[in-house]
C-alpha cells in the first residue's frame, strides 16, 4: 500500500507532524486511536471525513518510518 498522496507534510501545519490528506489529524492520532483499542470501524464512525484507506496509509507510513529507523541504528 502506498501512502503517498494520503500522508502529508506541512511545516505550517501541526508542527511538520505527518498528517492525513492536509487535515489535521495526524499518523500519530489515528496510531494513538488504534493503540487504545478502537477498531477501524470504530474511528470512521467517529471520524466520517477520514476513510479505511486513510488508516491503511497511516499504518504503511509507521511501518516503512520504522524500517528506515532500523537501518539507521543498524550502521
């Protein structure tokens, strides 16, 4: 899945934070949201504007900043 197009980076928006299509939500938000338990579903009720593919980008983005995080710490 790619994320691109999806994750946006904006330093005049929430700090240069990752955010979902220029929104204010950030990877960060919908991760947290995940994290504490709520399913999919349970954040596109709760945030009609965002969308499955939304939080599928929001998860490659983490996963692929995480990859290239072990590569670093790999060196």
């Amino acid at each position: 899945m790619t994320y691109k197009g999806i994750i946006t980076l904006d330093p005049n928006q929430r700090g240069g934070k990752p955010c979902i299509r220029g929104m204010r939500i950030t990877v960060y938000d919908v991760l947290d949201y995940l994290a504490s338990g709520m399913t999919k579903e349970d954040i596109l009720k709760d945030f009609p504007y965002l969308t499955a593919e939304d939080i599928q980008a929001a998860l490659a983005y983490a996963a692929d900043r995480e990859k290239h995080q072990m590569i670093i710490y790999s060196k």
